[in-house]
C-alpha cells in the first residue's frame, strides 16, 4: 500500500518538486518523474504480476555540471529512498586489484540500513530520553549504601531499578540501631533526587561535569581491505571480532548537556530490534533503491587498445548483472537487485552512448539529453530555487550582521561571465557559478565584520571590478575560474 504522501506524488507534482531545485532540463525531469511514478503504480499490482515489471532505468547524457546528478539525488529525497551515487571509473573487472563492482550494491545496503537504523530511533527517543534522565539522576545523586536487609521502601526502589539490584546485594550493613532509620532516610534521598531531576529538566545543570562511561569504538577492520577490492573479507572479519573481542567501556567526563544525549543514543540503541531493522532496511533497498553511475561513458573500450582492458569493456560486462537482476551478498543478508532503479549518466564527448555493449544498452531502455546552459539559464539557477547561490551567500554574510543586496544588473553581469568563461575555457557548467561568486564576494568575505559596511550591493560595476580583469586574462582565467 501506498501512504498518502507516495500517493499524492503524481508525475506533474515531481516535476514541480524538482523544479524548486533544478532549472531546465524538463525532458530529464519528466522521464525520471515518471520512473518513480511507475514505481508506486508497480506496488498496487498483485503479486505475480508486480514479480514480472521491472523499472526502466535512465540513461542521461549531458555536459558536465547541467544537473545530472542534482535529479537524481532530489529525486531519492523526494520519497527517503536509499540512494547512492557511484563513479563508474572507480571499478575494475572481477579477478583484476580495484573496486569490485557489486560493492555500489553493498553501498546501497549499508544506506538503507543507515536510514531505517535512525528512523527507528528517532521513534523512541522520547522513552529513551525518560531512561537517560534516571541514569544522569542516578550520577548526580547515587543510591546510598544500605546493607543486604533492606526496608519495604528500599526494596520498592530495587523493584523500580532492576539494575541496581545485584549491587544492593554486595553493600555493607548497616551499624545496629540503624536500620529502622533506613525508610526516613530513602524518603530524603528520593526527595534529593526530585530536585535534581527538576534541575535537570529546567536546564539549570547543563554545564555541569560528570563522569560517565561509554562504550569505546570498534576499530574499522573493514577499511583495512576495502581498498583492494576484499570488502567481503573485511566483513567477515568485522563480525568474527565484533563476537570474539567484547565490548569496552571508557570513563569520561563531560557536561550534562552532553553525556544526556550520550545515553539518549545509547538507550535508543537499546529499543530497536536491529533484526527487524535489517529486514525493513532490505526490503526497502530492493523495493525503492537508487544506483547514479557517473561518468559511465569512461568505460566504453577504445577500438585501438591491446589485451585485457579491465577498466572499461570487463566493467561493462560486471555492471551488466547487477542490471538485470541478480544476488549480492552483503554483511546483512542477499539482497536483490532486479527492482533496483539504475540512472546512468556521462557527458559522450568522444563515444557515443552506442559504443556501449548491446546488452548494456539494452537495460537504459530511456535516453534523455540534457543541453548546455545558457547565461539565461544563470539567471534562473542564481536566483529561481530554494538553495540559490546568491540566497546562501547572503544567509552567511548576514551572520556577521552584513547586508548584501543583488542588484538586476549585477546577477546578469555574474551569470554573462560564467557563460563567457565557460565558452573560452573547459565547460563546467553551473559549478563556474560557484567560482565566479566565490571571486566576486572573497575581499567582503575576508573583511568581514571588521572592515566592510553594513549594506554591500552587488551591481554590474561592483562585479566587473572584483572578476573582469580576470576573465578578460585568458591565460590566468583558465586556472582562476
């Protein structure tokens, strides 16, 4: 079943979602809203046939920096699906030293387990939170030492804090005459701890400084071979040592504040079934997950090479599988990738997208080309979406209490010599926009508070002097912008 917000996302909406983000490029975003529109339509079939629809996955062919890979990750955002973008000329072929191409698969898992782990968290934090607050308790004012015959008061305190029972056991006994003072002094000690426990929630302890002890990192085993392309041997022999070493626990000290939400992460650890956490985590891989294989025009072979070339034609042949459907095995169990989304994306400049093996082109059944962007579309970018350049560079001056306003004229001048620079040097795309802006506001960035005005106003005049003198270098823009 579909929940109402999967529901709610018809082909038009996603477009409309990604537009807050992403200018132009409207065949791509379409072809990708409807891959994920097909994918909720898939899950009101039954059973059999859902089986037999496999995801038609997207090959996207573009210059460099003209949103590729911004879609794609949007568009996992948009429904929380494990998502994870992989560079195609990281792998090699099975047999050669490099990556191994099932690990994109492992990645993906790890993701989704990621994602599953904290979301079941975030669902007990607020009984985890009760428990962290008894253990600070606990800290600020410790149980006193009564001996092994407890008063009725006592062992309702033992009955309410099980842990602490085994403890009571080994405490010494009390002096005789003592021991009918014993409920007296367990009503002062809980009143003691009311009141630190009211400090506690008024925020009045929260630079306080306690000790606590924590459980120590493991050592990454794991990263001592993936490297070589042994990702499968270093987990196993992550889990052999996670069995065969226990657990250590270190003493620190730390302020409240901090050790709270220490024991927060630790009880909520203590809540959730990770057994039932891998199982959703995997399902919602399979069910929902999405590969971006970059620069998958890199690894089309060359017609003039000689003997093995392990990383371009064998990688195709290793990707081909994972495709069209097969098993990886991962640290938490098979996971299947025949539902899988995959986009694959490449600027094919010099191959074109038939230079891949047929087989491989077979399985991108949808082909979108994404076009160059003009100073026009600078503008757009600048100014139209939530996360716009000129929005953030704002944003972060005004935290050292400068204004900036960007003039009309001063965004077009900013957008004309990222397209101007674009044009004479290599084509990034938007990302020139990021150097050019970068250049344009380095000397109020530097200055900043001290020696800068409360209003700056970026207008044309204000641009050409901070960055023309560059563009207009040729030789000196190529490394500069």
């Amino acid at each position: 079943m579909l929940t109402k917000a999967e529901d709610d996302l018809t082909p038009r909406r996603i477009v409309q979602q990604l537009d807050k983000y992403i200018i132009s490029q409207e065949a791509a975003k379409k072809a990708v809203a409807i891959a994920l529109r097909n994918r909720f339509r898939r899950r009101r079939l039954d059973e059999a046939l859902r089986k037999e629809v496999i995801p038609k996955n997207i090959l996207m062919i573009g210059p460099t920096g003209v949103g590729k890979t911004e879609i794609a990750r949007r568009l996992a955002d948009l429904t929380g699906a494990p998502f994870v973008k992989v560079e195609a000329t990281k792998y090699t072929e099975v047999g050669y030293v490099g990556r191994d191409v099932e690990s994109m698969v492992r990645d993906l898992t790890e993701k989704g387990v990621t994602m599953v782990r904290i979301e079941k968290m975030e669902s007990v934090r607020k009984k985890a939170a009760k428990v962290a607050e008894e253990r600070l308790v606990d800290i600020l004012q410790p149980l006193p030492a009564y001996g092994k015959k407890i008063s009725g008061a006592l062992k309702e305190f033992h009955q309410y804090r099980p842990h602490d029972a085994a403890a009571g056991d080994e405490r010494p006994a009390p002096p005789p005459g003592q021991e009918e003072n014993d409920e007296e002094k367990f009503a002062q000690y809980k009143r003691i701890r009311e009141r630190f426990r009211k400090q506690l929630q008024d925020g009045e302890l929260e630079d306080t400084i306690i000790e606590l002890d924590i459980e120590e990192n493991k050592p990454r085993i794991m990263e001592m071979f993936s490297s070589q392309g042994m990702e499968g041997v270093g987990i196993s022999l992550q889990e052999m040592m996670g069995d065969m070493v226990p657990k250590r626990r270190m003493r620190r000290k730390m302020p409240v504040k901090e050790a709270r939400e220490v024991l927060i992460s630790e009880e909520m650890k203590k809540l959730i079934d990770m057994d039932q956490v891998v199982r959703e985590a995997i399902e919602k891989t399979q069910e929902t997950g999405i590969i971006f294989i970059d620069e998958i025009d890199k690894i089309v072979g060359s017609e003039s090479a000689h003997g093995p070339d392990v990383s371009r034609e064998g990688v195709q042949r290793d990707i081909l599988p994972l495709v069209e459907g097969s098993t990886v095995m991962t640290k938490y169990g098979p996971v299947d990738t025949s539902h899988i989304l995959f986009i694959a994306a490449g600027a094919f400049h010099a191959k074109k997208p038939s230079d891949l093996i047929p087989e491989l082109q077979g399985r991108f059944p949808i082909r979108v080309e994404l076009s160059g962007l003009t100073a026009d579309d600078f503008v757009r970018i600048l100014t139209e979406p939530e996360n716009a350049l000129v929005k953030q560079y704002k944003a972060l001056l005004e935290t050292e209490g400068v204004r900036v306003e960007y003039t009309e004229d001063g965004i077009r001048e900013i957008a004309d010599l990222a397209a101007e620079v674009n044009s004479r040097t290599e084509n990034i795309g938007a990302r020139r926009l990021h150097t050019i802006m970068e250049k344009v506001l380095e000397e109020t960035s530097f200055n900043a508070p001290e020696n800068v005005p409360d209003k700056v106003v970026i207008n044309s005049a204000f641009v050409r002097k901070q960055v023309a003198d560059l563009v207009e270098d040729r030789d000196l823009s190529k490394y500069i912008l």
